[in-house]
C-alpha cells in the first residue's frame, strides 16, 4: 500500500534547514570579524611614533577599528546571501553575449591604441611635469615587469630577487661613467698590468647601456647556477637571499659602491651626442628654438618607451623561437621537459641571463635618470612589487602586465590623499582581483606555436603500422 507523504511533516526539515542557513552565515560573518579584529588591532587600532625626545608614543583609533571590523562583519553576510542568491552555476555572464562578442572583436585593437596614446602623452601633458615623471615610472615598472615576465611567466621560476639585477645594471652604468671604462695595458716591467679609464664624454650612455646589460645578464647566469636543481618555495628563497646579497655588498663595500651615501653625479643621457642642456651645443641649440627643462624629461619618456618597446618585441619574437617554446615546455612540466630531449640547464640559465639583461637596462636608465643612486632603491619591497605587477596583470601575458603595471603604480599616485590607509586599499584590491580572476586581468598559458590540426605518421615509422 502506498504511503502519502503528509505536507507537514516537512516543513519543520525545511524550517531547520533554514535556521542551519542562517546561524551557517552568522557564524562565518563573526568568524571573519573577529580575523579582522586580530589583522587589524595594531595595524588600525594602534598608531605609534617616535617622540620628540626619542620615546614611543602611540594613541589608539578604536573607533575606526570598529567601523572596519563592523564593515568585514556586514560585508561578509551580504557576499554568503547574494552567492546563495545566485546559487551554483558553472559560469556567471556579467554582461550580454552580444556585448561580449563586441569586445573579443576588438580585443586586438587595445594594444596599438594604448601604444598611440601613450606616444601622445608628451605632447597633450607637455606643461604638466608631474604626469610627465609619472609616466616615465610606469614605464620603467613596465619594462622591468616584461623582463621578469620572461622568468617567472614564460619559464615558471619564482625569482623575488630581480631588483639584484637592476640595482647591478644601475651601479655598472654610474661606475663606468663616471671614472670611465677601464682598459688594461700589458707592461714590461713590474706590475706587468696598468689600468686606464679611458672617459666617454656625451656617448657615455649609448655605449654603456649594452655593457650594463651584459653584466646584469652574467649575474642572472652565476645566479641560475647554483638553483638549477631548486624549484618553487625553494627557488624563492634562494633569489630572495641572493636580492638581499647585493643590496648588502653594495651597501657596505664603499669604497667602490659609496656603501649609503650612494653616487651622485651620475652622467645624463644625450641625444646620440648632443647634450640636452642650455649650452651652444646644445640640442635647443642646434634647432634654433628657445631652451626648455622641459626637453629633458620628453627625451626620457621616449626613451624608456622605445627600452620598453625593445624589451616587449625581443620577448614576443623569443616565445616563438624554440628556446622560447623550451621555456613554455618547462613551466608547465619540467619533468616531461627533460625527457623530451630539452636541455633544463640551459633553458633555465637563458630565462635568467634573458630576463636579468633586461633589468640591467631598466637599471642604467634609472642611474641615468635620477644623477643619483643609493641601495636604498634597490630593496625587497621593489622586488615584491614587480613580482606583483606580474602576477596581477597575468603570467606570461605582455599587456596584462603593462594594465596591472599603470593600475598599480598610477594608483598608489592616485590614492596619495589616503596617507597609511591606500597600503590597505591596495592589499584589498589585490585580494578581490586575486579572487575574481585568478590567473590575473589578462592570463595567457596558450602554448605560442601549437598544431591547429593533427598529422598522420607515415605507417613505416610506427610498429602498429598506421599512423
């Protein structure tokens, strides 16, 4: 005989289920507030500084802690309400298909016109030497984040010591330039060997910026020696030691280095000779037009742009070259790498020289740039935030990390008037990107060169005998 379900014998289950709902979100929401309340209790809660006397002192910021922790608390509720709202789907269309097409079909065109407005930038802020400065920086973090992008994009090898290479490229280029490119003469008598400085005047940054970049690439291969056999957290430790080594050496080894007080005096770049200052050689000069500041700094924003545009098209033309593919095929399986024939030793030791070569350039233009150098510069945080760049613009992706680069950089400018609180503005960013696109704005692990249709094998070349 056929049981009849009774309709109210189910509406306590789905009553509890209801109430196991609810007290499931409360308990999450206290969960993550009483996280925030421990994260934030000295970072918000507490302010201390140095007194004028030298003590510590503080004052508290309850008020704001509450706010922050009320904010986790509220905002925890309302993500586990609208994910239960939306419910379980495999795919979630933010916005309509046609609109989606749209933008595929135009994917292609984002590139030439960030490359065209960004060539218009000098001419449109031409008075405004803030936007000025701030371009070349983020152009300078571009460049770096493509050369770190060979590395740990294309190759798959957690570097976070790459400033090593651009704190190498900046101290060769001030070195060199300002005692002059060393020479040594052969003698007949004792010490057998002199040393002369032979001095390079006005070219002194074109025909030091392929030396600084070659050094920097012979570091990135004595560090990629003794890592061959490290991977992953492993390989991260060791880079970053290998970071703080030549911060250390550059900044106790003064007699050569200056150790803190840096080198200043440091040449600036000319046009191919031409000095770039109020002189009768000058290049204002040359044209007949009336002298301007101004020159300078237009002459260096379009010269890191071309350092960046050189350092993006080398990658693009290396991805697919087979020591590009070489790189492609060890990040994702070193192993089945090594037994397709593939040298790891070299594969490795070229993303690091290839990658580090490139810092070495960014780094000779910053010493040329700034006249002054210091090891302050060339710390972890600088690593870190290079590495960040890459990773949320997409690994192995170039104009990810060109987008992730002007977010990241224009945006701590951007969010200047914040004072303490953009460092966590930007840590909250990061966490949602992190969240909402995992792989980073743009990710891009597409094998660069792979077969778009599959090849029968000739029946003589298989035991089978078919192809």
């Amino acid at each position: 005989m056929a049981q009849t379900s009774n309709p109210t014998t189910r509406a306590p289950s789905r009553k509890s289920a209801s109430d196991q709902g609810v007290a499931f979100i409360f308990k999450k929401a206290i969960l993550s507030a009483l996280v925030a309340l421990v994260l934030f209790s000295l970072m918000i809660g507490i302010r201390t500084e140095a007194g004028p006397a030298g003590q510590l002192i503080y004052w508290t910021r309850f008020g704001d802690l509450a706010a922050l922790v009320a904010a986790v608390f509220f905002g925890s509720i309302a993500i586990e309400l609208l994910r239960r709202w939306i419910g379980p789907t495999k795919q979630i269309l933010v916005l309509p298909t046609t609109v989606s097409n749209s933008f595929a079909s135009v994917r292609h065109l984002v590139a030439p016109a960030l490359l065209v407005l960004t060539c218009l930038v000098p001419v449109i802020f031409y008075d405004q030497r803030y936007i000025l400065d701030l371009g070349i920086l983020v152009l300078t973090y571009i460049m770096l984040g493509w050369g770190l992008n060979i590395v740990v994009g294309l190759a798959g090898l957690l570097d976070l010591g790459y400033v090593a290479f651009y704190a190498v490229g900046a101290y060769s280029y001030a070195l060199l330039a300002k005692f002059g490119l060393p020479f040594l003469t052969l003698l007949s008598h004792y010490p057998y060997v002199s040393v002369d400085f032979v001095q390079l005047g006005p070219w002194a940054f074109w025909v030091l910026l392929p030396i600084s970049g070659i050094l920097a690439a012979f570091w990135g291969m004595l560090l990629g020696f003794p890592v061959l056999r490290l991977k992953g957290d492993y390989l991260a430790i060791v880079t970053l030691a290998f970071g703080e080594i030549i911060r250390l050496v550059l900044l106790n080894w003064q007699n050569v280095t200056g150790g803190p007080n840096g080198i200043d005096g440091v040449p600036r770049p000319t046009l191919f000779g031409i000095p770039l200052t109020n002189t009768d050689d000058g290049l204002a000069a040359r044209l007949g037009i009336e002298f301007s500041a101004t020159h300078r700094v237009v002459f260096l924003f379009y010269l890191i742009l071309a350092l960046a545009l050189l350092t993006n098209w080398v990658t693009i033309r290396l991805r697919r070259l087979p020591i590009g593919r070489a790189w492609e095929a060890l990040r994702e399986d070193e192993v089945a790498c090594r037994s397709l024939g593939i040298n790891t030793t070299m594969t490795k030791l070229s993303a690091f020289a290839t990658g580090a070569m490139f810092g070495g350039f960014a780094g000779a233009f910053f010493a040329t740039r700034q006249g002054f150098i210091s090891p302050e510069s060339f710390t972890f945080q600088e690593s870190a935030l290079v590495l960040a760049i890459v990773v949320l613009g997409g690994m192995g992706s170039q104009l990810g990390v060109a987008l992730a680069a002007v977010a990241m950089i224009g945006g701590f400018e951007l969010f200047r008037g914040f004072e303490q609180f953009r460092m966590l503005v930007f840590g909250l960013a990061m966490v949602l990107l992190m969240i909402w696109r995992p792989r980073g704005l743009i990710g891009h692990r597409t094998p660069s060169v792979f077969l778009e249709k599959r090849t029968e094998i000739s029946s003589s070349m298989v035991k089978e005998g078919h192809g």
